[in-house]
C-alpha cells in the first residue's frame, strides 16, 4: 500500500501516519467493522468517483445490519471523500470508507463502544495482476463454503465476514491460482472471495442470485443494466459447478477486480471470449468518462467543488 497525505476520520483530515486507534477496539477482536471499495478514476473531465453515494449508502446497510450506527450522513460521508480526493491529489485511486466499534469496552456486546468512522485513499491497480483483464485469470472451486444468510449477515459487508473470503483466497493462491469460487452448502455456485459472478452459455448471461448469501454488488448491478441495454438476456439463475466447467464464458465483477475474464476454472480451460470483451469494454469505456451511455453513475470530484 502507498501512503497518500491525508485520511479523512470521524470528521477531520489526518497526517496519513497519525490516523491510529488503540489495539483494544472492539473491530480489531471481533470484526464489528463494514466498510467499501470504491474506485476514482481519471477522466477527461477531472477525477470521478464510481456510484460514490450508492457506496455509501450501502455502507450505512451493512451498518444497520450489525446494529450499528454510522455518525455521518451519506452526504457528509460523500462531500468527505471529495474532500480527500481533492487534498492527496490522486487522479486515479481506491477508496476505502470504514466504520467500526472502537475502544471501549471489550466484551462481545458492543455496548460502550464508540463507532468510528475513516476514508482512506491510494494509489492502486489491477486487483488480480496486470494482465487480468487482458487475459483473464485462473480460479479453483474452494473447500471452504460461503457463510449461510442466517449465520452471518452475508448482505453486509462486514469485516468479520471476510475471514470466509480470506481463506478461500489463500487456499486457491496457495494451490497456484489466482482467485477461490465458493459454494454454500447445498452445492451452488455463490461468488469468488470478492468478486460477484457470471457465466455466459449459448449467449445467454446468467449470475447467481441474492439467495445463494452473495453482496449486492454494485458492480454487478451495473453490468446487468449494461448487458441488458447492449441487448443480452440476463438470467438470476442457481448455478452448479458443473454449469461453470460448460460455460461458454466465465467472468467475475467487484470494484476491485472490475469486470475480469476467468479462463480457466479447475484447469477446464475456457479462455476469455466476445461476450465478456464487449461488457468489459462497456464498462471501463463508462468508468473512464470514455462512454456517456451510463454516466450518471460517475460522481465528478471537481464538478462538486464548484456547484
């Protein structure tokens, strides 16, 4: 990770080196935390945040979620990483917004704790490797099967429930590929550790639905509208791991990973196809202010300042 100049937290701008909290905070002993990722990116017209308030709204989701309440409005929390755009000076960056009970008391009740609220801002790339998106990547179904609806509220996107994703990730990575895919446990297709997913077979796309304990992704609610509007049927569909081995294409989504093709999946090699390259290019082509097809997603760093 690259040091920026400042973090935004519980209301203020931080010397980067500063921002600290005791290793008594409740977060740190019990994942009570949620938080986002978010992507700026660099457009013809200034920096752009992608669906900056739908993040932030879904931040304030996850919260309630955890019975947790965030001291910041979702416009206060925007108008705050526009604030930390504009002073690191980043053209490009990844955002992490993050809420979580502090120092207080140390039991398992959160009661006493206070909830703190940071924005941090660097500098990063591709999330899977330079070449990802270009050639896709390799993934193996994980031994580890995703968290139940009603074991964890898998809706939110809560720190605590990342364990899930994490040891799913070190599996595949310590197996020598370069992402995990999760199953629940009646054997449908879930999502990767954290990347919402999609299969194309004879030009039909279909995506796990909601039920199978996946994120909402925002991403993945932007490529639906996307597919749809570029005239592909769209299907929220259970999926076995059979369906991904006889897919026609394969593809995963997520603020991170952006839209990256899967080729190959348990060594069944399935290569990056048209599909895939065409939504991907819709999608960056609209996240890079290339395509005002669907601009109304991108939040204008600079545009703010002067309304």
């Amino acid at each position: 990770m690259e040091a920026t100049e400042k973090i935004w937290m519980n209301g203020e701008l931080v010397d980067w080196d500063d921002a600290k909290v005791h290793v008594g905070v409740h977060g740190l002993h019990y994942g009570s935390g949620v938080f986002e990722g978010v992507r700026c990116y660099e457009t013809p017209k200034g920096p752009a945040v992608f669906r900056l308030a739908d993040h932030m709204q879904r931040l304030h989701d996850s919260a309630r979620l955890l019975y947790m309440d965030i001291p910041f409005t979702v416009e206060e929390l925007r108008e705050a990483t526009h604030e930390l755009v504009r002073t690191n000076g980043l053209p490009a960056c990844y955002i992490r917004p993050i809420a979580f009970y502090g120092y207080g008391q140390l039991g398992v009740s959160t009661q006493g704790n206070p909830v703190e609220t940071v924005i941090m801002s660097w500098p990063w790339g591709a999330y899977l490797g330079e070449t990802a998106l270009e050639q896709g990547i390799t993934t193996c179904i994980s031994s580890w099967k995703r968290v139940g609806p009603n074991t964890i509220p898998h809706a939110s996107k809560a720190s605590g429930v990342y364990l899930n994703s994490m040891l799913a990730t070190t599996e595949a990575r310590r197996g020598g590929y370069d992402e995990g895919i999760l199953l629940t446990d009646d054997g449908f297709v879930a999502d990767g550790p954290g990347e919402n997913i999609f299969v194309v077979k004879n030009g039909v796309i279909r995506t796990p639905p909601l039920s199978t304990s996946i994120l909402p992704g925002l991403t993945r609610g932007a490529v639906i509208t996307i597919a749809h509007d570029l005239g592909y049927v769209v299907e929220e569909t259970p999926l076995i791991r059979s369906d991904l081995y006889l897919a026609d294409e394969f593809f995963m989504t997520g603020t991170a990973a952006e839209v990256t093709p899967v080729r190959a999946v348990d060594d069944q090699e399935l290569g990056v196809g048209p599909v895939t390259q065409e939504i991907q290019t819709a999608y960056l082509d609209t996240v890079n202010g290339r395509n005002d097809r669907w601009g109304h997603w991108l939040d204008y760093v600079d545009a703010a300042v002067q309304v």
